[in-house]
C-alpha cells in the first residue's frame, strides 16, 4: 500500500486531512510514473531511483530509441511492465507501457519542462 501522489507530485489528503492509500493495479501505475518521470540521481535516499529520459532532447533523430531505453532501464524493477514504445508531440514525452497484458500511457515530461502529470 502506498499514499496517492497528486498532479504535483504532493501527497492527496481527504477532507480530514489524511492521505489517501492506493493498493494494487493503482499503486503499481503511480510507481512506473514515479520511476519515468523522476530524475535519475535527484532523489538523495536513491540515486538510482528514476530515469534519464530528462536528458534526452526531443531534437534528436534518435531521441525515440534513447526514451525506449531509459525507459526499460528505469523499469527494471517492475517485470510485468513492458515499454511498448514513446511518442514526442510538441516537445512533450509519453511513454506507453504493457502492465500484464493492459496498455498505459505515461505521460513524462511536457513543454521542455520536467512538469508531469498521470
């Protein structure tokens, strides 16, 4: 069980100001976004913890490929997740994933900027 992060990266609190638990399919969405959208090396308690996929400039041929691989790489540790291929649409970055056979879409980083969102 984990705590729901927010569009922001903060915790959601209910009305009583407690946060709210995600579990299951739900929790394991959130962790493969944290993992995509963090910047490898920017969590001090893990520097290993998320991906390169920041580094990587939409300018280039060969940014696609370099997204697919990062992103593999970040998700190591999730083997029922499958990086099925990445998209970059106006400079923002979405990564699609294969989670035990259902396909997601998560979107990485948008506008140049490292803004993420669900």
């Amino acid at each position: 069980m984990d705590m729901k992060l927010g569009l922001h990266g903060d915790m959601e609190i209910n009305s009583l100001g407690l946060p709210f638990h995600i579990a299951g399919f739900e929790e394991l969405v959130q962790r493969i976004y944290v993992l995509l959208s963090a910047k490898k090396g920017g969590f001090i308690y893990n520097r290993e913890l998320g991906s390169s996929i920041d580094s990587v400039s939409p300018e280039d041929p060969q940014a696609v490929p370099k997204i697919e691989a990062f992103a593999r790489k970040a998700l190591e540790s999730i083997p029922e997740a499958e990086v099925t291929g990445a998209e970059i649409n106006d400079g923002g970055i979405t990564v699609m994933v294969s989670l035990s056979g259902i396909d997601i879409e998560i979107f990485v980083r948008g506008g140049g900027s490292n803004a993420s969102e669900l």
